[in-house]
C-alpha cells in the first residue's frame, strides 16, 4: 500500500484535522446524557422551570456546535479522499500508458479499466469513511464506558463485559469477510470483461445468432459474482444482529439493575437516564461502525488490486538515443528475428530477415494469421523481439527512447479507430503543432478533402468515429499519420475498405513524399510497384522480391496474383 500512501501525503493537514474535529463532536455528544441526567434529578423534581431552560439551552448550544464541527470535519475528510483519488487516478493512468501491449494483453483490458474506475472509486469511499468514523466510533465507545464509570462504577461493569465482548465479534468478522470481499472484486472483473467483450463483439454475436449463447454466458459470470458476494454478505450482514444482540442485552442489564438501585435509594433515576443513552451511543456508533467494516474490507481488497497494478514493471524499457544517424542507407533491418505472444512457446514469426533502404517501399503479403500485422508491430516496437534483432536507421528499436521511436515511425492501424472530438482535433491528435496547410495537404494526399470541406474541419466525430464509413474513417486515420509525419510509415491493410481508384489514388500521393513505406495488403494491386515484397507464410518468409521476381519464382504468390486479375492477363505472361 506504500503506493497509494504517498499519494494521501499530500493531504496530512486534512487527514489529521477530519478526525480531530470528528473527535470534538463526539466529545460534545458524550456531555448530553450528562445534561439530561440533570434535567431529569435536579430540575424537574424541583419544578424548576428557569434550570430547565438553562439545560435545554445547552443542549441546543451542544447540537449547534456538533452540526458545525460535523460539517468542518465532513469537509476535510471529502477534500482529502476526492484529491487523494484524483492524484491516484492520474498517477495510474500514466502507469499504465507505459504499458507495452504485451503488458496489456497480459493483464487483460477489461481489468485495468476496473482498477482505474470501479476499484479507485472504492478506495475514495474507503478513505473518506475512514478518516470520519474510524476513530470516532472507538471514541465514542470507550469514551461512553469511561463517562459511564463516572455516573456509576458497579453498572458500568456491565459496560466492561459488553465492549470486550463487541471488540472480539468486531474482530471475527473482518478477518473473515477481508478475503470473501477480494474474491468479489476477482469475479467483477469476469463480469466486467464478458460485458465488454459482448458490445464490442455485438454484430458478430447477431450475425451468428449467438444471443442466447451470450445470455447464458453472461448469466453464467453474474451468478459467480452473485454467489461470492451472497457469501461475502452472509458474514458482514451479521455485524448488526451480533453487535444490537450484545447491546440490547446490556441495556436490559443497565434498565434491571438500575431500577433494583433507584428502588433502594442507591442510584437516581437521573443516573439510569445517562447509563441508558450512553449505551445507545454505543448501539449506534457500532452500527456505523458494521457499515464502515464492510466499507473499509471492501476499499482494502480494491487497494490491494490497484497495488498490485502500481508494481507491475512494464516489460519494455525506453532506451536513451534521440537522433537519427543519418549516413545511415538502411531505413529498417530484420536479422534472424523470432517472435511469440505473452512467451508462448509457439512463434507467430520465425527467423525474419530482410533490409530496406531509405525512401523504399516495402510490400508484405500473405494469408490471415501468417504474422504481417506482427512484423509491423515489431518495427514500431509495439511488443519486443523474442530473439534477433530490429534496427531502425543503423541502430537496434531498443536503444531508441520510446517516444523519439514513435515520433519517426507513423503506424495507420488495420482497424481504422477515430476519437470523439472534431476532425481537425483527430488531425492535430499527434502533432498539435501543424497548420492549417499541414492538414489541408494531407487531407488531399489521403483522398478525404472532398468530403471533409462538405462537413467542415469544425463538424464532430462520434466516438470510434461511427458518423463517418469504413473507407472514410480509413482515409481519414491516413490523413492523420501524415499530418503526423515521421520518416517511416506502416500502412497495416489500410486500403482494405477502399475501393480500388481510391486505393490507387492515395498510394500515387504517398508516392511524391519522401517517407520509407511499409504497406501490408491483401491486394497484391496495392503493392505492385514495391521495392521489395515479402510472401510470408504460416510467420515464415516463403518469398522476397519484386513483383515480377515472385510472379517468376513463387507459385503462392502467382496464385494470389491471379486470383484478384483477369485470367486473360495470366495468358500474356
């Protein structure tokens, strides 16, 4: 917990002023019974009105100062947990943006956005009730007791059998219910995870008519998280009925054995009054404290979580190098390069090697799952080399600082993703610096100026960019890596969604600019004029070269070339 500790540092003349003044109010609260055992002994025996007055005053002196010192303490302790929240909350998002995307396969999506809001929120709660109740309700306790032994010694015994006896049953049940409160946090995850996974799946899951598979699915990861909290509930549910039990007992104890004394003249009706309301300080402040347990057992298990995140080392260092030698010829080198997910066994790429110098094109081809989206990634360094090496002008991705690397190195994702905002906000998402002829260039070199001038570069994107088609989202994604800029650009099947004179029309474009291309297509039109074309096959490179090279010595690639032209053109060769 040292992590989020720190973060509450900031904020030690809050956390210590909330409970002080937390302590002040509870400390008014005891003097009441004392007053009213007054009211009751002295003032109305006598009928005297004018003391009666008087006392009633200082109660409402008493209940004036405890609302204000209430409020002051509520203030702080919201002040603290609401700050301590945001500090922690931006302190892990920074965290988890150095995340590779190994490290986030690794610990799965759908749990770290619980851990950023669902687990943090709890913390907050946790940290807000603690700083207002968790002295004051032992306060109040203990402070109840002593006051009573100041009433009356031999009835408050019965105050020292019933605390001790609370304490322990207090004590039982957070060591019982801390483990059962993590195991519901564990199965939020799962719910959370299916949910997701369930909307952004949706048009597959109706496509496939796989609804009531899905429901069960679901319904199958509610019911693990219902039966976890049912078990964690069974146990915290009886902190009221244990703790009422105990204190309703010692009030009976207090009403019985005061009456015995006030019949003998030993004990006044006064002194009954008081022990009475002091052990009702007591039944309510342990029903607060049952509430503030489970809130406290709740917030520690979610700490834990987001603990657990903090430590997580990412496992791709950033290097120190920030500068391009440019004397350098070779734009990207792979040599004996091999690659597996999240260190499986099985290799998705296998003893890569290739060279491509500055200004080149480079073409990769392939069948779904053969590794072209991976070889990419690896250029970029979105995961690291398992074995072999990737250099990037002369020197190896790793020793370039992360940021530098991906300022040069300009990827246009297979998945052609928008953010909500404007479109010229998604120009400037990557290079706030560029201009208004910055952008109005890469719009035509991208083919979407003419539709972008129809709207405006002011109109709105929706989220994921669902206001705009698949061909106009990609256009656009091209148009935003340009503006970008960067000596190197990835087009992973970015003209998938584009027809074939749209296609043609921006590649003659990216043509005309001084860029090292890497264009990964299942259209062998898209790479026709490339320097270099790479076959891969099942993460192996099955042939290299150019077109008319593999047309020659590759009859995989010949038979993917023909399959997408006129058989009348297989003819002519």
């Amino acid at each position: 917990m040292k992590t989020l500790a720190s973060f509450l540092r900031k904020y030690t003349r809050e956390c210590i002023l909330a409970p002080l003044f937390k302590l002040f109010e509870a400390l008014l609260e005891l003097f009441v019974p004392l007053v009213v055992a007054s009211i009751v002994d002295d003032a109305i025996p006598q009928g005297n009105r004018g003391l009666i007055i008087q006392m009633v005053l200082i109660l409402f002196a008493l209940a004036v100062a405890g609302l204000i010192v209430s409020f002051t303490a509520q203030y702080f302790s919201a002040k603290a947990a609401a700050c301590f929240a945001r500090d922690a909350k931006k302190a892990l998002f920074a965290h988890i943006q150095t995340f590779s995307l190994a490290d986030c396969d690794k610990t799965g999506l759908a749990t770290l956005i619980n851990r950023m809001t669902g687990d943090m929120n709890q913390v907050q709660s946790g940290v807000n009730m603690t700083l207002r109740l968790l002295l004051r309700s032992p306060f109040v306790v203990f402070g109840a007791a002593l006051m009573a032994f100041t009433v009356d010694v031999k009835a408050a015994l019965i105050f020292a059998v019933a605390i001790p006896l609370l304490s322990l049953i207090v004590y039982v049940l957070l060591r019982i219910s801390v483990p059962r409160f993590r195991t519901v946090q564990s199965h939020s995850d799962g719910l959370l995870a299916r949910g997701r996974e369930n909307y952004k799946g949706v048009r597959v899951i109706r496509a496939f008519s796989l609804q009531d598979e899905e429901v069960a699915s679901f319904r199958e990861a509610n019911g693990k998280l219902l039966s976890s909290q049912l078990r964690a509930g069974k146990i915290s549910v009886l902190t009221n009925p244990m703790t009422s039990f105990v204190v309703n007992t010692a009030i009976i104890a207090i009403i019985y054995y005061g009456g015995l004394r006030v019949d003998t003249g030993t004990l006044s009706q006064g002194s009954v009054v008081a022990l009475f309301n002091y052990m009702s300080q007591i039944l309510v402040e342990l029903i607060k404290l049952a509430s503030l347990i489970q809130t406290i057992t709740k917030a520690l298990a979610s700490a834990r979580r987001v603990e657990a995140v903090f430590n997580t080392a990412t496992g791709m260092d950033s290097g120190s190098v920030s500068e391009i030698d440019d004397s350098c010829d070779k734009a990207i080198e792979f040599r004996n390069v091999s690659f597996s997910y999240n260190d499986s066994s099985e290799n998705v790429l296998t003893d890569i090697s290739f060279s491509l110098r500055k200004g080149q094109t480079l073409g990769i081809i392939g069948a779904t799952g053969s590794g072209k989206s991976t070889l990419a990634a690896l250029i970029a360094r979105l995961y690291d080399v398992k074995s072999g090496e990737v250099d990037i002008f002369g020197r190896n991705v790793r020793d370039y600082s992360l940021s530098f690397l991906h300022g040069n190195v300009t990827m246009v994702l297979q998945k052609a993703r928008l953010f909500k905002g404007t479109i010229r906000e998604n120009m400037l998402l990557a290079n706030p610096d560029a201009g208004e002829e910055d952008i109005m260039v890469a719009l035509k070199d991208s083919a979407s100026y003419d539709f972008v001038m129809q709207k405006g570069l002011d109109s709105p994107v929706e989220a994921g960019g669902r206001n705009f088609s698949g061909g106009q989202r990609q256009r656009l994604s091209i148009a935003r890596s340009l503006v970008h800029g960067g000596r190197i650009l990835i087009l992973d099947d970015s003209f998938s969604a584009l027809d074939y004179m749209t296609d043609s029309a921006v590649r003659a474009a990216l043509v005309k600019r001084d860029l090292t291309k890497v264009i990964i297509s299942q259209r062998t039109s898209s790479i026709l004029n490339a320097d270099k074309i790479i076959l891969l096959e099942n993460g192996c490179i099955s042939a290299m070269g150019t077109h008319e090279e593999l047309l020659a010595s590759s009859s995989i690639y010949r038979d993917i070339y023909y399959t997408q032209f006129e058989k009348e053109e297989k003819a002519d060769v």
